[in-house]
C-alpha cells in the first residue's frame, strides 16, 4: 500500500511543474499582444463598394453582365509612395493565371479609383493601362468556363516611382518594371461562377 510519507517528490521537478505553465502562458500571452498591437507597414488596405473580401462579384462586372470595371479604393500608402499599379487575374484558370486587368502609374491620390474606366491606353490621370488575356487594353471582366466558381484577385501595388514599361504593357513587363519598386501591396479577392 502507498503511504505519503514514502513519496518524496524532487524539489527541482516539482518546481518545473508548476513554473512551466505559468512561463509558457506569460511567453503566449505577450506575443499574442505583440501581433494584436502591430501594424504590418508592407500591406495595404484594398476594398471596393460592390462586394467584400470573399463575396461573389456581382454581374454587371461580369461577362453575364456589361462587363464594366468596380470602383475600388484604398487606404493608408506608405511614405514615399509615388504612383500605384494594380493587377486583377484569375488563378484557378485552367492555362495559368487568367489577366483580367493591367492599370499602372495611377496616382496615389485621391485615394479610389472609380467604376467603369474606360478601355483606353492613357486615362485623364496620366494613369496607362496594359493588355490583358485577351489581347485587348483595359477591364475584361470575369467569365470562367464550366459551372464552378473562380477567385478573381485584384492586387494594388505602392511603389517608389512611376514606370516606364513599353505599352500597352502585359503583366510579366510589369512585374519586371516594379522590381525592387514595391513599397507596399493589398489584395482584394471575389468569386464568380456562370
């Protein structure tokens, strides 16, 4: 039979035991705070009046619908921020990343960019827009093969300077031209299915 007067536990173990929680709870706990507290300086906030992070695109932005482009905005830029480029694909395409939109040099301010922009290589801003997928300058809206649905991602890049890519740009010229550019970046992303 086990008496308590045979039982004499470590006292160094039996300090463990107890400390380990506590330490472990206050290392957590203070990180957890830390990542609370923090603000990451390389993303920016990218939203659009039409849908949310995760929501379906509504039609008219569609191929089902007129196929116009949504008005999107953006919030706090990092300093030294001196134009902006923006790139809308689809990567659950089935030959590779679908390029809905190419819009670069668009000034930081205002601070949106409004619906419906025009297919044309220079806008009144001085912003220029490349070629997407299809071979044309400009928006070409989501329009997926099949029934199942697609991400589309809108990617708005802060960068450094304005570019100089040869236009109308295609989005690897881009990326190539924002190289070591990049201030900052935010994503957007929707779903559609026909």
């Amino acid at each position: 039979m086990f008496h308590d007067d045979h039982y004499r536990p470590r006292p160094f173990l039996h300090r463990t035991r107890i400390q380990l929680p506590i330490v472990l709870l206050v290392i957590f706990a203070s990180s957890g705070c830390r990542k609370a507290s923090t603000k990451d300086p390389d993303s920016v906030a990218l939203t659009s009046d039409a849908f949310h992070q995760g929501e379906n695109i509504p039609q008219q932005f569609t191929c089902k619908g007129t196929n116009i482009s949504p008005a999107l905005s953006w919030g706090h830029l990092p300093p030294g921020t001196k134009s902006l480029a923006l790139v809308v694909s689809d990567p659950d395409s089935f030959l590779g990343a679908y390029v809905h939109w190419v819009i670069y040099d668009l000034p930081p301010e205002p601070d949106h960019l409004a619906e419906r922009i025009p297919p044309a290589e220079t806008l009144p801003d001085g912003a220029r827009q490349g070629t997407n997928s299809g071979d044309t300058v400009g928006y070409i809206g989501p329009c997926p093969p099949g029934r199942a649905p697609h991400r589309y991602v809108f990617t708005l890049y802060a960068l450094d300077t304005s570019l100089n890519p040869p236009p109308p740009a295609k989005k690897q010229q881009l990326m190539q031209s924002m190289q070591g550019h990049i201030l900052a970046s935010g994503q957007l992303m929707g779903y559609f299915a026909r």
